[in-house]
C-alpha cells in the first residue's frame, strides 16, 4: 500500500486530496499506468507528464524513480517562483 497525494490543479481534477493504493509498480512511472486505469479523471490529469512533478518521500522524483520502500508519492503542477 502506498499513499498517493495530490496538489493544486491535480487534486482539483481528481476530486480528491490523496488516496491509500495498492499497486504493484515498482517505479513513479508504474504507478501512474496503474492510476490512468482508474478512471477518465485520471487518464486526464495524468496525460501530460510534461505537465506535471512527482516526489517520493517529499524527495523530487522522475519517473524511473524507486518506489518499492516508498510509503508516499506526491503528484503536483511544476513549482513556479515568485
């Protein structure tokens, strides 16, 4: 089981702040396959990964990242400054 959390647009999207899933990815990559099966909301958020930033234990990740030992992956916008 791993935490999933959203932000801005993302959670906004989904419907949702983050979820607990059971997966078997072993990579960030992996996991967003699995979560685009879950639904229409999801294959949407999730189609531009261009679009989008992950990190795995508040660590800034890519999409080969590890996540067997992970016990969160955070899926957001790109950071803007300011």
């Amino acid at each position: 089981m791993i935490d999933v959390l959203y932000f801005a647009w993302v959670r906004e999207r989904i419907g949702i702040p983050g979820e607990s899933v059971e997966s078997r990815a072993t990579t960030v990559g992996e996991l967003v396959d699995e979560l685009r099966g879950r639904g229409d909301r999801y294959r949407t958020v999730l189609a531009d990964l261009d679009s989008l930033r992950f990190a795995v234990d508040q660590e800034l990740a890519e999409l080969d990242t590890g996540i067997v030992e992970a016990g969160e992956v955070a899926i957001f916008p790109p950071m803007t400054g300011g």
